[in-house]
C-alpha cells in the first residue's frame, strides 16, 4: 500500500504500537489519536515471562520497531505523545535499553519525506526517536529524552520549521536552513546532550519576547 491513514479515539489508543517483537514500517502514514494517553506511535519493549499454558512458560525480552518511509503527519489528543519510545531499562542498568536480540524499542526514518507533527515527542529509559525531515516539514511542540533516551532529528529546508512550545531535550539537533522558534508563553529551554549543527542559513529564532530563553548545547557546534 501506498499509503496509511489510522485514526482512533479512546483512552490508550495508539496509532501504531510496536510491542515486543512487532515491528511496523510505514508508507506516507496519516495519524490523529483524541484519547487520553493514545500516542500517535508507540515503540516499547516487552521484558518478563510468558505464558502459553501450565506447562509451557518462559521468558521473553524484545523490542518493538517501526520504520517510516515518505511523508508522515501526526496529531495527537491531550496526554498523549506524538512519538514515543520507551526500551524499558535505566542509566544504571548494563543492558543500555538492549534486548535479547541486541535492539532497543525505536521509531526511525527509513526514507526521509515532510513532517508534519503536532505534538510532543519522548523517548525514555533507552529507547531510540531517530528522524530525517525534507523541506516544507513543520513540528509543534517539544521533546524529552530521559534516562538515557535519545533523540535525533534532522531538519532541512528553508521552508521547514520547528516551533517549539515548551522546554526541550534531545540528543542531537541538525539543521539545514530550517528555523527553530521558540513559541512558548513563557520562557522555555533547548538541550541537546551532543552536537547541534547549523548549515545553509539555518535560523535559531529566541527572540519571542520573553527573557530567559536557554540554549544548552552538549556537544559541538
């Protein structure tokens, strides 16, 4: 198919949801969620035991993946994420978010194409958020990587924009004569935990009125 359309309302009902060994990929994918906690896509891993009968038990540890191709635009209801990941272990932890097969929950680009995401974005405890935007891409909100959660995210074209509304982490931000806005009533921060990258006349627009806008920058730039 070309194309994939998923709407859904209801508490917890995700777009897509990748679950342990589920994996997704998806072509020029189409998402609303209205639901309390219904992300637009959700890529957890599954660690515990199983059980099929009485007799036939044991344990299982894999990562749910979804790979987009193309063009992707997500809207997503109140408490909810537009991307999610989550690999289900902690920075103190010797896995590092890494399963049985040596995978982490993840939700990637695997052919770039113009976003259009509105929402936020979290990945946690390992999980793994890696995206590629063309031109004419538009993301409102804000990101979060925690506990050892990592976000990337590639944004070209002059006709790109990234409106930030609220304090935001991530692990590495490059631009390519996009812009980042800062948009927030209030004053907001940006964290990148490594590299920020600015090429092509690319914009960092602070200037949204307020005092108190923080950049934090942890890498090169």
């Amino acid at each position: 198919n070309n194309s994939h359309v998923v709407n859904t309302s209801g508490t917890g009902a995700h777009g897509l949801y990748a679950l342990g060994r589920g994996y997704i990929e998806a072509n020029n994918a189409s998402i609303t969620t209205t639901g309390s906690e219904a992300h637009g896509i959700n890529a957890v891993r599954l660690n515990g035991r199983f059980y099929h009968s009485s007799s036939e038990t044991g344990n299982q540890d894999y990562s749910g993946r979804v790979g987009l191709r193309g063009n992707v635009t997500l809207n997503v209801g109140n408490n909810a994420q537009a991307l999610r990941a989550d690999s289900l272990d902690n920075p103190s932890g010797t896995g590092r978010g890494l399963d049985s097969e040596g995978n982490r929950a993840s939700i990637r680009t695997l052919s770039t194409g113009r976003y259009n995401i509105t929402g936020n974005i979290l990945s946690q405890n390992f999980g793994l958020i890696d995206l590629e935007m063309d031109n004419g891409s538009v993301f409102s909100g804000s990101t979060t990587a925690s506990n050892g959660g990592d976000i990337h995210i590639d944004l070209n074209g002059n006709q790109s924009i990234w409106n930030v509304n609220g304090n935001s982490s991530l692990s590495t931000l490059a631009l390519s004569g996009s812009t980042v806005r800062f948009i927030d009533a209030g004053p907001s921060s940006l964290t990148t935990s490594g590299d920020l990258t600015t090429r092509n006349g690319a914009v960092l627009d602070l200037a949204n009125g307020h005092t108190g806008d923080l950049l934090r920058i942890g890498g090169n730039y």
